[in-house]
C-alpha cells in the first residue's frame, strides 16, 4: 500500500494526512 502511494505521486500522501486531520478532528468532535 505505502509503494502504492509513493508511485501515485506527491499528492497522495498528501490526502492521506488530510485524511488523519478529519479523523482526529472527527475523534475530538465526538470525545466532546
């Protein structure tokens, strides 16, 4: 998977820490 990632170019793991922001702030929505 993380090859994956690295083959599809820069934007890719930059959508993956988007991807980790909405889960922690989804985590802090729902720990509130």
């Amino acid at each position: 998977m993380a090859s994956e990632n690295g083959e599809s170019g820069g934007g890719s793991w930059k959508k993956n820490v988007d991807d980790i922001k909405k889960v922690f702030e989804f985590k802090e929505v729902l720990g509130t």
